[in-house]
C-alpha cells in the first residue's frame, strides 16, 4: 500500500496553552505564556525541521515543532540527498526507507553540444554503506521523516500553527533567558513560551522578516525551467549535464532521474525569456520532446521557472533564536548544497542545543553552531556561485573563457577539471573552529579535527556492519588495536573516559581478525578490511575523539586521559579544562525538569 | 615576485610571429576563443596559484593604466 504524501493532510487540535486559557479565562485572549517555557520550539516542519526536532527527541530533550500548514512539500523541491545527509538520516532512524525508494548514484556525466566530455564518480571507491547520492522528492524525506518524529514521545507537532510574532525575554544566554512565539491558529492567537527556538521555517522565513533581519546575497539573471515528466525511459541512473546540446542550443540542461518513473529535466532559459508564458504547456512539451524523441510518451506532472540566488544572513544567532536551512541561507541548486545543507545545520545545532540544556555545556556553545555553519554556508554559496556563473556567464568574456573551457575539455584532460555544470555537496571541513583540538602529533589523510567522519567496512559480533553507525549520537572515543590488545593503563584511562564528567561512547577497533578481549566492555569491531585504518591513518594505539554529529574533535597517536578530557572540554566550550556545569550522568536530566510533566 | 618578468623566451621573435600567426583566418569570435584556450592551455603548464595571480595582477594594472 503506497501512500501519496503530497496528498497527506495532517489534523490541527488545539494545544494545551489553548485549552488552559478556555477553561481558565475564556472571555479573554491567550495573553499568559505556560508556566514553564519549553525546552525547545522549532518553527517549520520541512526536512530541517523535522530532522532537528527528531535529533533534539532522541537525545532527550522535549521539543514543540510548529507549522503553518497541515501537509508536506508538493511538486519539484530537493531531489538530491548527499551522503553526509544519509549518514544523519542514518542517525535518525529514517535512511533506510529513503535508500529503499529514492535512486542511488554517484557517476555523472557532461556533454557539450553532441559529445560527452567529462564523466565523474562521485564515490570512486567501495566500502561506504551509503551511495553518493540518492535522488527522492523531498515529500518523500518529509514524510519518512515525520512518520519517524511521530514515533518519539517527547516530540510534539503542530499543525495548523503559524508563527505571527517573536519576543524574546531577559538577557540572551542567561539562564532564565526565553522567547515567547505568538502563534495563531484556527481558534486563535496563543502564546508559546521557549528557552530556545530554532527558525527553520525556509527561505522566505516569516521568522527572519519578523525580527527584522534580512538575507543577502546574488540573484543570477537567468531563468530555469523546472519540469518533473513522468515516462518510462532509458537513460542510466546518471546525472547528466548538457551544455549546448541539439536539442536546446546555446543553453544548458540537466536531467535526474527521481523514484516512481519520475524524471528532473531542468532547461536553462535565459534571463530575456518570460517566466509565464514558458510554464505553459505549449511551451513545455516541444522542449521536453526534442530531448526525448518525437514518439516520446510523457506526462508532465510539475512545471515551474525559477530564477536563483545565492544569499545567506549575516549572522545564523540572534539571541536565543538560531536560524537552520534556507531561512538562515540560500543556494542555486547546481551542486544540491541546500537541503542537503540545512540537515547538516540540523544536526550541528541538535547536540549542542541538548548540552545547553542538561547543564552540560554554557550557552556560549551555541555561538559555535552560527560559526560553523556560517562558515559552511560560505563555502556551498562559493561553490553554488562557482557554478552558476560557468552555467550562466555574467559577461560576454566570461562566456568566452566558459566556452574556451568547454572546446578544450573535448581534446584535454586539464580542462574536464574547470568544467563546472556543479561541484556536488560534500561537509564543510570545519578546520578553524575553536571547538577542535590540534593535532600534536602527526597524522596524513583527511579525517582531521572539523572533518565529518568517513565510513568503513568493519565486522560487529561477526556479522557485517559499519564504522559509522557506531560513532556520534554523544561524544565518541575510538581507539585503535592490534593483536596485543589493551593494556592495563590504557583500560584504566578508557574506564575514566566512560564515568567522566560527560561520559564517552568507546568502540576498539580490531585490527583484522585480532582476537576481542570480552573484558574491555566497550563496543568492538574488528577492521576487517583493513580501510577503517587506512582511512583515519591508524597505527596501533590511535585515538579519536568523535562529536555527537559525527566530526572528529581531536585524535592522538596515544591515549591520554587527560587530553582527551580537555579536548572534551574545549568542545563544550567549558571553562578551566574540565566540564564545569553540574552535569549528572544523564545530561539532558535538566532538560526534563525544565518543562513539567504535563 | 613569484612571477619571471626577465627576458626567458628562447626565440622571442618566432614566438611573436607566431602569436599573431596562431589567427591568421580567424574572424573576431574565432580569435578571442583561441585567445582565451591559449591562456587556459598555458595557464595549467604553468601550474603555480601564486604565479599565475601575479600575472593576472599585473596584466589587470596594465589594462587599466591609461
């Protein structure tokens, strides 16, 4: 039984604030916030929001997601999901579903007018659970996603609940500090009280507009015409690109191809073309046969022109509201660095939200979430711009250079390098953030402090599984054996790891088939194929210190209790070398007592 | 200066003729694309980011010099 999400409606119930002030004052408007501001809100439920509100669940904290509507995304949005986005979805319990239903692939290809000139991999190697990309409507994510939010008790969606003013309370970052969201429903205006609230409620964010700030940027003086056609056809699970081709001269094409026989053909138009007049039909289906084929058989099942920006806020913090996805920045989609972007803000956020509020770190950590991902905005919007302005030349000698670079990557290896129909989204390298430990010792490959982990193929209870799934979710140690094992010091120093001030996830990686030592008590995997050491250039008795969103923090070539703690600390942006808050075995203890049992 | 502006070319003049012969035929459009591929071309012989910065640098002011 398949169901159709773009038709899913979802039921508004009045919350309880507005059953409190109808019992309670009923001639009067909902002016009292509760009791209590929540943990968390978190405005929009699209992919990002949704994917925060699921990460905040799991870890703990209570969260109030709100949205405007009562139903997901319709017609042509995000198609496609990176890796990095699949190893989070991974983490939230949903990717599965989403690798069931959506296209895997990693080859795309670039064509300049008849002839194929440059062909990638996005994922060369084997040995990653998870494919470069997959392509799946973003109705699909929204609704694998919320049937996901659904299943945590502590999550709970609004519908029908639309965001009309924002204040905030005290001095931001103090520990009384709140923002009381006026939210009005069909029975009314409410208020909703928060310690936080994080404004994922897309690009046009009501949020941002209200609090009177803006995001700026570069608008692309270009039109693209968006069609998703339904047709059986032949072309591989490839994305291609066409500069020039036959069948749409001197502008380009780009064709995906999407679950349920579903195709993305996008036709870049040009700036002069009229954005009415080329959705229609008449103007569509000639297009859309002459890359097909006269005897083609189609149905078009969304059409839309759109011109592109790339645009971001100054800053992503604005006192106790923390702006995620395409409310906080905006790319073109060459390269699918905008959903594929706001998950990763998601889940950078998540963690450090739920140390706030379980007393684990100060709210100066939070800071770091606008830092960090301000920084990787940067580099998508580079990258997303990059593109933009090969595909669409902002000056005659620009389109002499682009053209120049297109005629020579039909004879020349060098030039396939230049040619950008879109550098795809791969995770900010989060090198300068101060949340990191520098390597004191000396390490090669790419798995530096600020990096995303990369996966492996490894062996658990002797059965296949994966390096990743084991990492994140809370601070992460991993260390590396060989045949000689632990030893008792370095037990010692795993066992203060495990009891600290924030207790670490150990997993031992095995070299090979190197016996486990059923005592050490820890997860084990044994690197079967040897990559899980290739890759984070491992000798015996490495250590890596891993972040709740799967980055690695710090990694020695030996295993120091006392750095690691330090390292631990400087993440959490605590004072003094050591977490300082009155943190208890559980972290997120403080963030149950914050909102009551209701 | 990363950049070699002293006298390097082996045959100065050949190479001149040679330039300018590279559009003979060619009309305007024809000879800006061979322009540009032969800056791309050289530019990747090259290789060197701050070489070729500084020759950007300098061919820029010498654009803009009246």
């Amino acid at each position: 039984m398949s169901i159709d999400y773009q038709a899913l409606s979802f039921e508004y119930r009045p919350c309880r604030e507005q059953q409190t002030q109808r019992d309670t004052q009923p001639a009067q408007p909902a002016q009292q916030a509760q009791a209590a501001p929540y943990p968390v809100i978190v405005v929009g439920a699209g992919p990002v929001g949704l994917a925060t509100a699921i990460d905040l669940a799991q870890q703990g904290v209570p969260v109030v997601l709100v949205d405007d509507d009562c139903s997901l995304s319709t017609g042509s949005r995000a198609i496609c999901f990176s890796k990095r986005s699949l190893d989070i979805f991974d983490r939230l319990g949903c990717a599965q579903r989403m690798v069931d239903k959506g296209i895997s692939w990693n080859v795309g290809k670039v064509f300049l007018k008849k002839d194929l000139v440059y062909t990638f991999n996005l994922q060369p190697e084997a040995g990653h659970h998870r494919p470069a990309f997959i392509n799946l409507q973003q109705y699909y994510v929204e609704g694998f996603l919320l049937e996901r939010a659904q299943e945590l008790p502590n999550l709970e969606i609004r519908w029908k609940s639309k965001v009309v003013g924002v204040q905030q309370n005290g001095t931001p970052g103090a520990g009384d500090a709140s923002v009381t969201l006026s939210v009005e429903t069909p029975d009314g205006i409410y208020a909703l009280r928060g310690r936080y609230v994080v404004a994922a409620d897309g690009s046009r964010s009501p949020m941002r507009k209200m609090m009177g700030l803006d995001s700026k940027g570069v608008t692309f003086r270009d039109r693209f015409l968006i069609a998703d056609v339904k047709m059986e056809a032949d072309f591989p699970t490839e994305r291609w690109f066409w500069f020039d081709p036959p069948f749409h001269p001197n502008q380009s094409v780009l064709l995906h191809r999407q679950p349920d026989n579903v195709w993305r053909i996008d036709f870049q138009l040009g700036w002069d073309a009229d954005p009415v007049l080329e959705k229609t039909p008449g103007r569509v289906i000639p297009r859309v046969r002459a890359l097909l084929g006269a005897e083609a058989k189609f149905e078009l099942e969304w059409v839309s022109v759109y011109t592109f920006s790339c645009t971001r806020m100054e800053r992503f913090r604005h006192g106790n509201v923390l702006f995620a996805g395409d409310a906080a920045h905006g790319v073109s989609p060459f390269g699918a660095r905008g959903a594929n972007s706001g998950v990763q803000d998601a889940e950078n956020l998540a963690w450090k939200l739920a140390m706030v509020l379980g007393g684990g770190a100060p709210d100066a950590l939070l800071d770091t979430y606008a830092s960090e991902r301000e920084f990787a905005a940067d580099e998508n919007i580079r990258n997303s711009t990059r593109s933009t302005d090969f595909i669409t030349p902002k000056s005659p000698v620009s389109r002499v250079f682009r053209d120049a670079v297109l005629k020579l990557s039909r004879h020349h290896p060098f030039a396939r390098q230049l040619a950008n129909s879109g550098r795809l989204s791969v995770p900010a390298v989060l090198r300068d953030s101060p949340l990191n430990t520098a390597d004191s010792d000396s390490f090669d490959g790419a798995m530096v402090p600020g990096a995303a982990c990369v996966d492996a193929p490894v062996h658990m209870d002797g059965h296949p599984a994966w390096l990743l799934r084991q990492l994140g979710e809370q601070f992460t140690g991993v260390l590396f054996c060989d045949g000689r094992g632990v030893d008792q010091a370095t037990r010692t120093a795993l066992d203060a790891l495990r009891a600290g001030p924030i207790p670490l996830k150990l997993v031992v990686v095995l070299d090979g088939d190197a016996p486990a030592d059923a005592r050490i008590g820890m997860r084990v995997v044994h690197d079967t194929e040897g990559l899980a050491s290739t890759r984070y250039d491992a000798k015996p008795g490495t250590f890596y210190l891993i972040r709740p969103d799967q980055h690695v923090c710090a990694r020695w070539r030996q295993l120091d209790a006392d750095a690691v703690e330090r390292a631990v600390a400087r993440a959490l942006c605590a004072q003094g070398g050591a977490a300082t808050a009155t943190a208890s075995p559980n972290p997120n203890a403080n963030a149950n007592a914050v909102r009551a049992a209701h | 200066m990363a950049l070699n502006t002293q006298p390097n070319l082996l045959r100065a003049d050949d190479f001149y003729e040679a330039l300018i012969d590279m559009h003979r035929g060619l009309d305007d459009a024809q000879s800006q694309s061979a322009n540009a591929q032969l800056i791309l071309l050289l530019a990747n012989h090259i290789g060197d980011h701050a070489v070729l910065l500084e020759a950007m640098r300098c061919a820029r002011e010498g654009a803009l010099e009246g």
